[in-house]
C-alpha cells in the first residue's frame, strides 16, 4: 500500500510539473514575506523552476493579538489583490480547491498547526516559513502528521540558503568542530524567545552543523544579549548569539570559514518551489525538529538557572 501512496504521489507531481503553471496559494497575508515571495515567482522574467510557477489565491489569516500581524494585514492584503490580481478565498479549505501548492506564511506560528491540517488533508505539497509553529510539539505533531498521509513538507528560514551556510554544509572545511552565529533576535511574547526572530540565527547553526545536538545551555553575555550553546555528537560545538545583524565564524577539520550570512530571499522560493514540482523535500523533517529542540531547551535551561538540558529530553516532553 505504501509503494503505491509512493507511485501516486510521482505521478502526482510529475503532473504538476508537466502543467503550465503551478498554483501556489498564500496562506497568511501578515508578513511582508508575501509581497517578496510573489514578487520572485510572478516575475515576468522568472527561469528555471519559477518559470512554470505562479502565486495566484490567498487565505488572509491574521492574529488580533499581535500588532506587527493585525497593523499590516489590510496593506498586505491590498498589495497582493490589486498589484498581483491574487484571489482571496474565505476558508483554507476552499483555497486548497483551487491551487496546487502551499506556502503557509503567517507571522504567527500558534495557528499554524491548524491551518496546515486541512492543507495536509488535501493532499497538497506544504512551505511552512518561520516560525513553523508555536511550540516543539506542534512542530512534531505537524511532520508525523504529514509522513502519515504521504505529503511533503518543509519549513526553513532564508538563512539556510545563505552562500557561506551552503559551502559550510557541503564540505568547503571540512566536519565543523566548532561554529558560532549571530542574529537579531527581538521576543514575542506568545512565542519561546528563539522562536520569532532568533530562528534565523538557530537555522545558520544547524545548516552548518547539522543534526547530532545533545544538549544545550543558555546564558546572557555581558551586555545582556542570549547566548545559547550546543553540544554536539563528536565533541563539536555550536553557539546562538543574539546580535546586529547576520553572521558567524566556523571551524572545521579543513579550514576556517565566515558564516551566518544573508543572501536575500530567492534560494529559498527556489527550494520551495522545486519540492512542489517534484515532491522532493530538501530539509530533512529530523533537522528541523532539533532545531526547535534546541530552541526550546534554550528556554528551558534559563529557566533551570542555566543549566544544561538534552535535546531528547525536550523531545520526549514534546511527544508526551
């Protein structure tokens, strides 16, 4: 039955890619990510995967109890009708109707588990930008959710697809020993602390490190910004520092590298785009999950009073 679901769901995206436009629908129009990503794939002059792609509907979404979503909502909104001649549908299940790919974007992650579901419903390839959801365990919940029905998901901040990131991760030094990144990270307060902003900063981390992290410990540097560090399997180390700004440094068996750095937002809308048309994920469900551990245990460990606390810990508790 599994090879089958398997078959379907090639032949389902090869059906996509062979049509002559992807419908991409937006759900969540409370970030200015939006406006960038439609303006990247709608491009006249778009090539390669984004030739063939085109946003085209929206559910609008919102969060009442955060101002940087319900300010900008309405402008957002306005921009993506008009500018973009997007569609608005009134209920995600209706959208999931009459497009063939998600990019789910509120600003907000708490609803972002209930809007994935009826996405995941209908079967249809899933973006989840940052922050994937609220809490570690809707994170979890929406991967296990997503492997049982057979549909492919990711969610990544830009950071990943950053240049000095990607050479890191395909070798250019090495095995990292040791790396250490920084990132604004401003709170939300609905939100764990690394959740809203700090994520950029964590996934620059766990791109140049990937998995492996074993336990983690937070504390604040002497002008009272976060600092978080990571141990990793091997004896390898990877630190999250709140800071001006995208960057970092990483040590490897082969080399010293800058890293961290910010390289716009087109890499990414590539990545997304690319899995819509062939259902090939390129962030490994895994990875993502640690990295909200990590995240979270960042929380948990000021709570302790810096102590440190493991990562399958944080994932039991969230499982649980």
């Amino acid at each position: 039955m599994k090879r089958i679901t398997a078959l379907l769901l090639t032949f389902t995206f090869a059906a996509v890619a062979m049509a002559e436009d992807l419908r991409i629908g937006l759900i969540g129009l409370d970030t200015s990510h939006v406006i960038a990503f439609t303006k990247i794939i709608n491009d006249p002059k778009a090539t390669g995967p984004l030739a063939n792609a085109k946003v085209v509907a929206a559910f609008r979404g919102g969060s009442r109890d955060i101002p940087s979503s319900a300010d900008r909502i309405d402008k957002y909104t306005e921009t993506l009708t008009k500018q973009y001649g997007l569609k608005l549908y009134p209920t995600i299940a209706e959208l999931c109707k009459n497009v063939d790919a998600i990019m789910l974007e509120s600003v907000d992650g708490r609803p972002k588990v209930r809007q994935a579901i009826p996405v995941i419903d209908a079967g249809l390839p899933l973006f989840i930008d940052k922050p994937m959801s609220g809490s570690l365990a809707d994170v979890i919940f929406i991967f296990d959710y997503a492997k049982k029905k057979g549909v492919p998901i990711f969610s990544s901040s830009s950071l990943r697809y950053g240049k000095t990131n990607q050479a890191i991760r395909h070798g250019s030094i090495g095995i990292v020993t040791r790396a250490e990144v920084h990132s604004p990270c401003s709170l939300e307060v609905h939100h764990p602390d690394l959740f809203w902003y700090g994520v950029h900063g964590c996934e620059s981390l766990f791109t140049i490190m990937g998995t492996g992290c074993q336990s983690v410990v937070r504390r604040s540097t002497a002008d009272g910004k976060i600092e978080v560090e990571g141990k990793w399997e091997g004896d390898r180390t990877g630190i999250f520092r709140e800071g001006k700004g995208y960057g970092g440094k990483a040590k490897g068996t082969q080399g010293e590298s800058e890293a961290g750095g910010y390289d716009g937002y087109a890499p990414l809308v590539v990545e997304a785009v690319k899995m819509f048309q062939t259902g090939k994920v390129p962030v490994p469900a895994q990875e993502t999950i640690e990295m909200f551990a990590f995240m979270a245990a960042a929380d948990e460990s000021k709570r302790r009073g810096g102590k440190p606390v493991t990562i399958k810990e944080m994932i039991e508790q969230a499982r649980q």
